[in-house]
C-alpha cells in the first residue's frame, strides 16, 4: 500500500484519566450540557441507559395490562371488563412485552456494554445509534396513542389474517398495530447493522474473534440473525395495511389468495424473534454467571457455537406454530423434529453454567441468586418447549393455558430474570452505586416465588384444556382455583418488581460507591472508571486474552494484555477499526460529533407514519421530502472521514 | 336412553385411563422414566382433577386417535418433569455443596479457578440429553404417521363443520340428499366408529377441538381441512374453539355425543323429522311469530324459516346447551338469551331485538315444541 497523508502511525503510551491526553478527550467527546445536548447526543452510554429505562417503561405498562387481565380471569364468569376491553387489554400486553419491552431492554445492554467489552469509544454509527433510539421511543407513543383513541390493537399480538383485515376489523386498532411495527422494525434492522459492524470491525487490537466477551455473541448473532428476519415482518405489516387501506387482496381468500401466508411470514421472523429476545439474556448469562462462580465459563467455544447454531436452527422451526394448520405428514415430521433437536444447543448453555458453578466457587450474591433462578426457569421454560416441539401433542397443547405458560416461562424467565441480574450486576458501572444487597435478597425471592406461583399453574390449567384468549370461563371445568392462585402469583411477582425500582431508587443516590471493578470481573468494561468516563479508554488497550482482568492470575500464557499502555487517539472524535477475524488494526474512524439531526429525522420519519395513519396523504408526501432532505445534510460526505493506521502491534 | 347425557365423570376416567394406557408403553425400555413421570405428573394436578369436573382436560383419552398421542403425552411430561428435578438437584447441590462465597464477599482479589475444569459435564450432559432428544423426535414422527390418517384410509361417518363467528355448523352428509341434515353445536356419532370431519369456516379462522378424542385443526378461510377421530365408548365430549377469533372466542364450545349405533340411528332418524303442521291457529300464530322475529337468520326444518345466518334450530329442545355451549338449555335461559343476547355474549351477532312479552311467549312456546 502506497503510504499517503491519510496514513498515521498512532502512538503507544501509558496514561490514566488523571492525564492531558483525558482531558483532551474528555473535551473531545464529553456531551454538552443543556437542553440541546441532552437532544442531541450521541454517546452510547446515554443512549444504552435511554433505551433501558425506556423498555422498563413498557415493562410497567404491560405490567399494568396483565394485572387486570389477571383480576377479570381471577374467577370464573366475572365481568370487571368486556370482551373488547379485554381483547385489547391481552393484545397490548402481548405486543408491549414482546415487541416494545423484551428486546429493546437487551438492545440497551448491548448499546451501553458492547463498546466497552470491546475495549472502543462508541458505537460504529453513532449518530444512527441516536436515531435508532428516537425511532423506538416514537414507535411506542405511536402505538400508545391508539389507547387515547379507544382502539387499541385487538386482535392479538400474532395478528391473524382475516379477524385483523378490515372486514372483520374496520377500526383504526390494527393501523396502528401494523404503523407502530412497521416503524420500529426500522429501529429493529438499523440498531442490527450497527451491532453487527461494531462488533466486526471495532474490536480492540488483539480481541480476535475467539477472545470475543461471551456475551457479544449472543449480540452478534442475533443481529446477524435479525437482518434476516425483519423483512419478512416488515412485509407483512405492510401488506396488512395495504389490504387495509386499498384493498390490496394479498391475505384474502377471495381475491385469489390465501389467509395463512399471514402465518408464514409472520412466524418466519417470529421464531428468530424470540431467539433474539432471549440469545443476548442469555449470553448476559454466561458473562455474569463466571464472575459470580470465581472462573472462566466452562466451554466457552460451545457455548458460542451453541449461540450461533440455535439462532440457524431458529430459521427451520417456524411451522411449530401451525401444527395445527392442516399441513402435510412430511412437513410436520421434518418441523417437529427440528424443533425437538434445537434444544441440544440449549442444553450447551446448560450444562456449561452447571459445571460453572460446580467447578467454581459461586458468591451468593443477588445476581448470582438471579443467575440461578434463571437457569431453573430456564429448564421449565425449555422442556415445555420441547414438548410442543412433538407435534401430536401439540395438537393438544398448542392455544391453551400450557403454551401461556411456556411462553412466560421464556419471556420472564429467559428474558427479565437475567436482566433483572445484568442490572444489579451492571447497575454500579452505569451509576458508580451498588445496589442494596438486603433489598436485594428479598428482590429475587419475591419474584422468583411470585412468578412460579403465578405461572407454574398455568401448565395444569393448560392440561385440564383452559383455551388461551379468552376473557372468562366458566365455572366446574376445573380452572377455577388455579387460576385464583395465578392472579395471586401474578400480584406477588409484581411487587418484586416493584421493589426493584425501589431499590434502584434508593441506590442511585444512596448506594454504596462501587469503584472500577466491585465484583472483581474479567472483561473490559470493569477497566474503567464506574461510570465510565465519556471517552471510556483513554488509551485503546491491547488485547492477550479472553479474561484481561484476570488473566494475571490465571497463568495462561506469557503474553499479558495491556491495558494502561495503548494506542493514542486524539486527533479528534476517534476510534480504531480492526479486521474482523483476527483484530488487526487496519483504520482510524473518525466519529461524529453530536447531532440534533437524528433527532429531527426521527420525527420527520414519525410525521410520514403519523400522516399515512390519518390518510392526510399529502402531509405524508411533505414529511418524505423531508427525511429525504435530512439525510442528505447527515450523510454529506465530509473530508478526512478515515485514516488508515498504519500499524502492528 | 338418557344415561348418555350425564357429565362423563373424568376425575374417575383420567384415573383409570392413565393405569390403562400403561400397557401401550410398559414394556418400552423408557419404562421407569415414564413411571416416574406419571407418577409426578399425577401429583400435578391430583387436587383439581380429583376436587372437580374437567370436561376439557386432555391428561386422559378416550378414542383410537387419541390414545397414541396421549402416551406419548405422558412419556414426555414424565421426561420433562424428571429433567426439571435433576436440573434444581444440580443447581442446589452446587450452590449449596459448602464451597460456596457469601455475598458480601467481594471486593477483594479473589482466587479464580482454572477455566480447563469442567468441560466433561458438557460431553456427558449434552450427550445423554441428545440421545432422550433423539428417541423423542422418533416416537413423535412414528406417533404422528400412526394418527395421521384414519385406520384403512376411510371413516364410518362423514360430517362437514363450518366455524362460525360464535357457532358451530355440523352437516351430515349422505349421498342422499333426503338424508342430508344440519344441526349446531352438539355433534352425535356412533361410539367405536371412526368420524371424519371436514372443515371450513364462513368467516375467521377457527380451531376444532375435542381434547378427550382429537387433538386441534385449524378452520381456515380458502382451504378445506381434515380431521377424525372415534370415541371408544359412549359418552359426551367436550370440545371448544381454540384458534382466537374475536369478541366471543370464548363462548364457542360444543359437545361430541357418543352413543351405541342404535341410539344413534335413532337420533339420526328423528334429526330428519320436519317440525309437524300446527295442529291449532294459535299453535299457527305461534310459528308466525317465530318466523317473523327470527326466521330471517334461523331455520326450523319444515316451517318457514330459512335463515343461514345462525344456527339451525330444528329440534333445538333436544339439545343440552344454547349459545354454542354459553347457557344450559332451560326454559329460564332460553328466554333470558332471546331476550337480550348481548347480555350473555357480547358483541355476538345476535341482536337485541326488543320482543314485546307476547312476543317472547309465542316465540319460546313455539321453540319448546321443537323436540
């Protein structure tokens, strides 16, 4: 390569955050104060905690739903709502945790930690990590906002073709469903890429890809896995609306079609979807658990194999969800088996973190004890899973109280348990304060009780034949004790989280002070100062291992990670990229400053969706030139956008 | 003749058939496993079944079709509940074995263990749980060509169901035309006879359910599906729309009656008999009433009354339950519903239809004849 003014070789120095190269960044990269840069910033820790508090907003709110869903159901026969109310009450809940909670909650992890696990300063798009965060929060109002209007979506969050076309459905309650998803699989697919090229391309030195944190991989895949995924949604949602709005006839049976190409595009993203709101909880897992347990993750090239391999098996199992169909023998042979056998690289995990714990020494604290209930409800949620995976007794399973079980079990449990842990594990590296350990304690038995008492009963009204998504019941079928003890359930594990917030709370201001690394942990982010400093890393470190914190005292190998001693960037907002495989450094990215226009193009794009929700078409046109007009001045290309490091350490 | 009618008792029936259908798998090398299984599985849920009636429960089975399914229900219910045992046993044990670190032990610099321990647990776990994984995947594909199809390829009965938006239609079907009928929400068959079941739907998409004797098929708009099964011995079934379908998806049961062939014939006969000419001119206003107010959706063979939108009601007083299973057929409940029917399912496309007290009276005294 020839060596032009663009090649820089950067320096390799000691510093600390006391140093003139700290303060340099800091002013570099710190975020201005005030309204405009509250608006405007781009730095991955604001935005991680933005889109965390965010979903836990819409943790609440389906919270809310299901606690009165459970008082209507608490009896037989009661009529404490009507059927419509109930029928958008179980919708939003089902569409609030699935689509608005359970993944944008592990989208906000991974924005936060992934930078630092890779020992970099931010995201590779950081201005699009912003937008990617205002689009999430507009979809939600926008999906909120059909409450205000008393059409709320109501025909399930899987949204069945022809009960969600407009014959059946002519209110504006589907719109807005179909709006509000399409809107936030942009934020869904975007938020992807930049997972995807972060992790790929902006690795510290010597972080080759089997050094890679345990717990970027579950992002990675996921990402990977969603790229794939969310067209078909996407699609979907679009071809409902356009049947809605023009009668397209893409769905209806009498215009030549047929109803159940609803059912294949939407469980063909559907079945990686729910690998993707459980692969990064689970890899949080397998990053926390090893650190409470004194030692390395047993296994750590299965796991990440088994990561990688549930998320391709994910991709050949969405006919599970239309056993009941009327499909042919072949098909439901070759389905049901592979939905059988993707539990093997589950049981990878499984046995990865009991052998963490039987060879290690755990300390039991509360995300230990979170880590543990996880991997019980973990088993619960599996091999109920399994079972539907046999497709006769799918048959009997499927759309009754079993399968709400199931998916509670998955949700909850492989989902808000082990966030619930990556929060009070992570909590003191985003605020500098632990978490009350005491509150704590009762924290996990609260809601480890509460939630198998509200849910493990629903198995055994799902066996005594409870049909799903049904507003009441009637009385001497049976159901009616188990379900009394299930809304009594559902209230205790509510007041578990309840107390959660409470001690956040509490801790934010009046925790213990945590210090750089409070659990004595192996990976990067335990590096920096709790909260890290805007920069993170005042010297890219350079990578041996994959424990840098401990590899000292591991004794692996001569060749040490350095930490304190690393490659300068100062030259403005920078960042290195390195190969993807093996980490080279091969560029120095130069990154943004903060914007306001992520910001104003998330609204421009709201404005379009707002607009084709009211049918005011030429407001729609306006806000497409718009966005149009916005991107252009975002993505004018700029001098000195990259330099090449020309550099092997 | 009526002793069919009486509630199947399955507290007494999931006991029996679960120690009956152990044969089927006892001399399977998964023998212990499943005993164990069924053993906790009956623990699960002995308070409910044994405390009250479960019409929809599928823990026991009560047809050809059914009978596979069921063991292969319980031999994976007795694995799972095994599985989820040894998994606390492990987390337990290793966490409460002694060598564990209080929580406030940290902070301070720790000793970490090597990470080359350890990876055996791997091998073996994911070994023997690929081999079980295995072994499931084949019982279900060998159980699910066992079922696919009914025994020789053709069925006794043939009935056609359409799903409506909060009933059930049942066609009989024959080559003659004259022995062609419908009827709504209960479905009459011969016990020991192999039943199938063609289904479509006027509207959503439903699912056709009788937990004891077939699992689910889905009533989809556009396609024709199939579905059978048999009852081993008299009795009534209980089935019930599971695929979610709007405001009243959970009024939409029905029952499957099983009687000996006899009691069949005869039901059927008496199923084709039209209602009689009134015999008196108020017996006449009282059909006139009827038709009127209601004939425009509802038909009673013989009358005037040809509606296709509800339920046919020809011999509706012979039926156990009105309102696809909502209310008990009385004359108390029969009134109330066609008083206000909103009140009992809203939302249902029955309308209010403000009949004056006269009106009501005609129209039930009518009904009531309709046996």
């Amino acid at each position: 390569m020839t060596v032009t003014s663009y090649e820089r070789i950067p320096e390799i120095v000691a510093a600390d955050h006391d140093s003139a190269i700290a303060r340099r960044l800091e002013a570099l990269w710190q975020t201005k104060p005030g309204i405009v840069g509250w608006f405007s910033t781009v730095d991955h820790k604001r935005i991680g905690i933005r889109y965390i508090m965010t979903a836990l907003l819409f943790l609440l709110a389906g919270g809310i739903e299901a606690l009165i869903l459970r008082l209507q159901l608490a009896q037989p026969e009661l009529r404490l709502l009507t059927p419509e109310q109930y029928d958008q009450l179980f919708t939003m809940h089902g569409i609030t945790m699935i689509l608005w909670y359970a993944f944008p909650v592990l989208t906000g992890f991974s924005v936060y930690l992934q930078p630092i696990l890779l020992g970099t300063r931010d995201m590779a798009f950081p201005r699009l990590n912003a937008f990617t965060y205002w689009i999430f929060l507009s979809s939600g109002i926008l999906l909120y906002a059909s409450f205000a209007l008393g059409a709320a979506p109501n025909a399930g969050w899987f949204n069945y073709t022809p009960y969600s076309s407009l014959a059946f459905n002519p209110g504006m309650n589907i719109d807005f469903y179909a709006l509000a998803n399409i809107l936030l699989g942009i934020s869904t697919t975007l938020g992807s890429i930049n997972f995807v090229v972060t992790i790929l391309r902006e690795r510290a030195p010597g972080m080759s890809i089997n050094r890679l944190p345990i717990m970027s991989w579950g992002t990675l895949t996921t990402s990977v896995g969603l790229l794939f995924a969310m067209p078909s949604v996407t699609l979907a949602f679009f071809f409902l609306w356009m049947d809605r709005q023009f009668g397209s006839h893409i769905f209806h049976s009498a215009g030549g079609s047929q109803p159940l190409l609803w059912q294949h595009l939407f469980w063909i993203w559907g079945h990686p979807w729910v690998y993707a709101i459980v692969l990064p909880a689970i890899s949080m897992i397998s990053q926390i658990l090893p650190v409470n347990c004194r030692r390395p993750l047993v296994g750590y090239t299965a796991v990440a194999l088994a990561t990688v391999l549930t998320m391709v098996l994910g991709f050949g199992v969405w006919l599970h969800h239309m056993f009941a169909t009327g499909l042919s023998t072949l098909a439901l042979s070759f389905f049901g088996a592979v939905s059988i056998l993707i539990v093997i690289p589950s049981a990878v995990s499984f046995f990865a973190w009991i052998a963490t714990i039987w060879t290690g020494r755990p300390v039991l604290n509360t995300s230990f004890l979170f880590c543990a209930g996880f991997i019980v409800v973990f088993v619960i949620g599996g091999v109920s899973g399994f079972m539907t995976g046999a497709v006769p007794v799918d048959w009997q399973l499927t759309d009754t109280y079993f399968v709400v079980a199931h998916i509670h079990y998955v949700l909850i449990g492989w989902n808000l348990f082990a966030v619930v842990a990556g929060i009070y594990h992570w909590f003191p590296k985003m605020t500098g304060r632990l978490l009350d350990e005491r509150l704590g304690v009762w924290n996990f038995w609260l809601m480890f009780i509460g939630f198998n008492v509200g849910f493990f009963p629903m198995h055994i009204s799902g066996l005594l034949g409870m049909p799903r998504r049904v507003y009441t019941y009637p009385p001497a079928m049976g159901w009616d004790s188990l379900n009394l003890i299930t809304t009594i359930g559902s209230y205790l594990f509510a007041l578990g989280v309840a107390l959660l917030l409470v001690n956040v709370a509490i801790s934010r201001r009046r925790g213990r002070i945590a210090g750089r690394n409070p659990w004595d942990a192996d990976s990067l982010e335990w590096a920096t100062p709790s909260p890290p400093a805007a920069y993170n890393f005042v010297v890219i470190p350079v990578i041996a291992s994959r424990w840098p914190l401990w590899e000292a005292r591991l004794q692996m190998g001569s060749q040490l990670s350095s930490l304190d001693r690393g490659l300068v960037l100062d030259h403005g907002k920078e960042v290195l990229a390195s190969s993807s495989v093996d980490a080279e450094p091969e560029v120095i990215l130069k990154m943004p400053e903060d914007s306001i226009l992520p910001l104003a193009c998330a609204i421009a794009v709201t404005v379009v969706f707002v607009a084709a929700l009211l049918h005011v078409w030429w407001l729609a046109g306006i806000a497409t030139l718009v966005v149009a007009l916005l991107a252009l001045v975002w993505l004018w290309p700029r001098d000195r956008l990259a330099q090449t490091a020309g550099m092997h350490p | 003749m009526l002793s069919f009618l009486r509630p199947v008792d399955t507290s007494r029936v999931s006991w029996r058939g679960i120690q009956s259908s152990f044969p089927a798998y006892a001399r399977s090398p998964a023998r212990a496993l499943v005993t164990l299984g069924a053993a906790f599985g009956l623990l699960l849920p002995a308070p409910c079944v044994a405390s009250a009636q479960t019409p929809l429960s599928y823990l026991s089975a009560q047809g050809e079709r059914a009978y596979p399914i069921n063991s292969l229900l319980w031999a994976l219910l007795g694995i799972s509940i095994a599985v989820i045992i040894i998994s606390i046993v492990f987390v337990l044990l290793g966490t409460l074995r002694g060598n564990a670190l209080p929580g406030n032990a940290l902070p301070g610099r720790l000793m970490v263990e090597s990470p080359r321990r350890g990876i055996g647990w791997i091998v073996v776990g994911v070994g023997t749980s690929t081999a079980v994984l295995f072994g499931a995947a084949v019982w279900t594909v060998v159980t699910l060509a066992a079922v696919s199809s009914p025994p020789g390829g053709h069925a006794d009965l043939y009935l056609e169901v359409t799903g409506h938006q909060w009933w059930w239609e049942v066609l009989y079907k024959d080559p003659s035309p004259s022995l062609t009928f419908k009827t709504a929400n209960e479905i009459h068959i011969p016990a020991g006879r192999t039943v199938s079941v063609a289904l479509r739907t006027a509207d959503v998409i439903h699912s056709f359910w009788v937990p004891s004797l077939t699992g689910k098929t889905d009533l989809i708009p556009g396609q024709i599906n199939q579905t059978w099964f048999s009852a081993s011995s008299s009795g009534v079934y209980r089935g019930q729309c599971t695929e979610y379908c709007g405001r009243q998806h959970a009024h939409m049961a029905f029952e499957v009656f099983a009687d000996d062939t006899a009691a069949f014939k005869a039901w059927r006969d008496h199923a084709l008999q039209l209602v009689p000419a009134p015999v008196s001119a108020e017996a006449a206003a009282d059909v006139d009433a009827f038709v009127r107010k209601c004939g425009a959706c509802h038909a009673v063979g013989g009358t005037r009354a040809g509606g296709i939108l509800g339920p046919d009601l020809s011999h509706l007083m012979s039926r156990r339950t009105i309102a696809a299973g909502a209310l008990p057929n009385s004359i108390g409940h029969l009134s109330a519903w066609i008083a206000d029917p909103q009140h009992v399912k809203p939302g249902a496309y029955m309308p209010r239809l403000d009949v004056t007290g006269p009106e009501l009276t005609r129209i039930r005294r009518f009904l009531l004849t309709l046996q």
